[in-house]
C-alpha cells in the first residue's frame, strides 16, 4: 500500500488532476454561457434568422477539437493569417488559456442541441401559472425554467466533461499537461510505460466519479408532468433594444466558432497548393477505409442490444447497455493502452493490426450506435412483427421481413454517427494503426505538431468538409422531431 500511496499521491500526479478538473470545469463553463442563451433565444425570442443561429449552434460539431487548437495556432503568432491580415503580431495562445478556447469552440454544441430539445420539450403552462401569482419573467426563469433544464444540462455537461477528459489532441497541441498528455508522453517516449499504465487508471477512476455523481444526482430528479393536457407552445418574448447587443453577441460567437475556422484552413489550403506534402488522397483512403468496417461493425453489433431494449426490456440487458456506455466513457488513451498491453501479452500478432483497430472503434463507439437504432425500434409498431411470427416465419426472418425495412432511417443515422465519429478519431488511430497507415486526423495532429500548418490545412478542410455530413444530417433529425411533435410552432 505504501508503494501504491507514493505511485498515486505524487505531488505530480495532482498537478495533473489540478490541471485535468481546472480544464473540464472551465470549458464546460464557457459552454455553457455560450449554449444557454443561443438555446433559449432559438426556442423563446424573436430573434431574427432563428434557423440561421441554429445552425449557429451545431456548425462547430464539424470541426474537430484538434482542428480548432490547430486554427488557433494558425491565425496567430508572427506568420498567421489574422497577424498578417491585420499588421498586428497577436499572441498565439497556448497552455491553459488555449486549451480552454480550442475545447469551449468544439464541445458548446453538445449543450446547445440539449438545453434547446429540453426548452422546446417544457410545459410552458407552468411559467404562466407562475406570472399569474405574480412572478416576473425574471423570477420565472430563474426560478422555474432553469431548473427543470438540470436533467438536459446534466447530459450535455457530461459529454463535455468526458471529452475533456479523453481529448488528447487539443491539449497537445497547446502544451497542457493534464492526464491524457502525460499518458501520451510517458508511453511514447518509453520513459516509464508502468507509470503510464497507472496513469491511466487514475484518468478512469476521475471518469467513474463523475459517472457515478452524475447518476445519483439525476435519481433525485423528477420533472414529469402530474396533470392531464398536453404541453403549450412557448410564447416569443420580444428583444426590443436588446436586439442589437444579441445580434453583435451572436455574431462574434460565429466569428470565432465557423467563420475564423473555415476562412483560416482555406487561407493555409490556398498556401499549401504549391508545397509538396503528405497526399490528402491517401489519408482519406486510409480513414475510408479504417472508419466504413468499423461503422459496418459497430452497427452489427448494437443491432440485437437496441432490439432488446427497446423489445424485452430485461435486466441483463440493461447491464449491456452499461458496458456499451462504459466502452464509450473510458477515456481513448486509457484505451488504447490497455488494449497493447493485452495485446502484446496474449496475441502478440494482433497488435497494430487493422482488425484490432476496427474492433476497438467498435467497443468504443457501441454506445453512439444504440440511441438511433433503440429509438428506431421503439418507432415500429411491433405489431407487425407479431403478425409475420403467427404466419410461420421465424423471429429471424420475421425480423429482416417486417422490422428491418422500417428501421432504415436509424440504420443509416447510426451508420453515419460511426462512419464520421471514427474518421475525427486521433488517439486511438495513432497509437494503434498498423506501420504506415496514414489518416486525416493522425497527419493534421503530427503536421500541425510540427508547425505545417500549409500542409496541415487541406487534411483538416476535408475533415470538416466529410463532417459537415454529420452536422447535416444532426440539424435533419432535430428538424423531423421538432416538426412531429409541434406541427404548428415556427422553427
């Protein structure tokens, strides 16, 4: 125990700790001053363009974490693109600070689709009992509205923070030292590999706490409806003067979120045009064909655990949702590395192998797989299933007969969500692909790393370009919810 206590209790290791909870706490609150507003004007004012700052709020989805510290590094400093646009050297951000700004940007959409689905999902009916015994719209709000957005914020914090956590990218780039960079560090330059290996289970066991007080605090949350009726739709506040301020603060948000992205990797694209580098093409193939097995893989295997949820409803199978989750949860770098630890202790052959690395995109993004396919079978009448069986068919051929043709939306959502989450993956790519396997996100990472920033560019504009698929296809689903469920509200 002594030598577990001065392994775990170094004054290193709570710098780390200092440093991994200071980053999560601080970019899960700039997120959410960022989500809240956009949520609540998006679903409460009449803000103008409401579509347009909707997709204000899940555009940044389409830009990795990596590529927005590269951005970051970009534009700034002596050479970058907004120094030489303005005449003036800015700073380049790095450490805390940059580390903070890059993750903020990437993750605040997480908080914005689910404080907006919760805004949209309350009984406004509430709120005007609570005018009528004389609330102002102040004291409604704080007093009523925000609470019952805990459930929603709980959710999208919980994404955040366990990004956070995991992000090895971002932190790496900035020269942040929290755990996941100190794993990284220590594995790769073969200091202490035992070390790295405790490392990581101090990552995990900061992941479970947090999983575990989240779970305890939603048990004590109870926000259901008591009464018959149905939800109203919420009534537009007016921003009157407050019009001006909200459209420069909106506007600033975009400058910094998608405009500034997008106009730099253009700007270095442009630039790199003429510099001979890594072939885009061929880490593009390689992503392809890394991510389409994996997406392939992944949705087989979420196939019968969403059926059973959403069909049997066992205790076992609940437990299987958990794992799936706690795949999902285990930050990538703690991961991998147990992942080549068993590897290279049972099959050696299989390390850094293709098949490996598919199987673990697999484990890892199970989770992200089951909400479509869960929610697509709880959408089909199981009635039509029952009726094949009675007609002889077996509960097999029943299945790919009657249910799978009306699970084809979720099929191919979950696809999608697997296809694109794999293509952004950078820590489990890089410390698992087979030698001489090349990927956009492993080469915008290592490129950006090395200050290329020209030749960084075209592999990060495609990243964003392959994930603006997902953002679009995120913005359809929320669109078809919204218009199913409230048919006569205006988006």
């Amino acid at each position: 125990m002594a030598t577990l206590g001065s392994v775990v209790f170094r004054t290193r290791n709570l710098h780390l700790l200092a440093n991994t909870l200071s980053l999560a706490a601080g970019v899960l609150l700039v997120a959410t001053l960022i989500a809240l507003p956009l949520a609540w004007l998006t679903t409460r004012s009449d803000v103008p363009g409401r579509r347009l700052v909707t997709l204000l709020g899940v555009l940044p989805l389409a830009i990795p974490g990596y590529v927005m510290a590269y951005v970051l590094l970009a534009v700034s400093g002596r050479y970058g693109a907004l120094s030489l646009a303005l005449g003036v050297d800015i700073p380049r951000p790095g450490g805390y600070v940059g580390a903070l700004l890059a993750l903020s940007l990437y993750t605040f959409p997480y908080m914005f689709l689910n404080l907006r689905a919760a805004l949209l999902g309350l009984d406004v009916s509430i709120e005007e009992s609570a005018q009528a015994l004389g609330l102002t719209r102040r004291q409604v709000f704080f007093r009523i509205v925000l609470p019952q957005l805990k459930p929603a914020w709980m959710a999208g914090g919980l994404l955040i923070v366990l990004h956070v956590l995991g992000d090895f990218g971002v932190v790496s780039l900035m020269r942040f030292k929290t755990f996941s960079y100190a794993i990284f560090l220590q594995y790769t330059g073969a200091f202490d590999r035992l070390y790295a290996a405790w490392l990581a289970l101090m990552l995990l066991a900061v992941t479970a706490t947090l999983l575990l007080a989240e779970a305890k605090s939603l048990r004590t949350t109870f926000l259901a409806r008591r009464g018959p009726g149905s939800a109203l739709p919420p009534a537009r506040t007016r921003l009157g003067p407050w019009r001006i301020p909200v459209l420069s603060g909106l506007a600033l948000v975009a400058l910094w979120s998608v405009v500034l992205p997008l106009g730099t990797l253009v700007y270095w694209s442009l630039r790199g045009l003429s510099s001979p580098g890594v072939s885009v093409a061929g880490a593009l193939l390689g992503s392809v064909s890394a991510s389409a097995p994996a997406a392939v893989l992944t949705v087989v295997l979420a196939l019968p655990v969403a059926y059973a949820s959403a069909r049997l409803r066992i205790r076992s199978v609940q437990w299987l949702e958990r794992v799936a989750w706690m795949g999902y949860a285990i930050p990538p770098l703690a991961l991998a590395l147990a992942v080549i630890f068993m590897a290279l202790s049972l099959a050696p052959g299989l390390y850094q192998t293709m098949f490996l690395l598919v199987a673990v995109y697999a484990v890892h993004f199970l989770a992200e797989a089951l909400g479509p396919l869960r929610t697509a079978f709880y959408q089909a009448n199981p009635s039509v299933e029952e009726s094949a069986r009675t007609l002889g068919r077996s509960r097999i051929a029943a299945f790919l007969a009657s249910v799978l043709p009306s699970i084809r939306p979720g099929l191919v959502t979950a696809t999608a969500f697997i296809f694109l989450s794999v293509m952004k993956e950078l820590p489990l790519t890089y410390l698992l692909s087979p030698i001489g396997f090349q990927s956009l996100a492993v080469n915008v990472w290592s490129l950006t790393n090395e200050a290329q920033y020209a030749l960084a560019a075209p592999h990060a504009l495609m990243i964003v370009a392959v994930s603006s698929l997902f953002v679009g296809l995120l913005l359809h689903r929320e669109s078809n919810r919204n218009s199913d469920s409230n048919p006569d509200v205006p988006a």
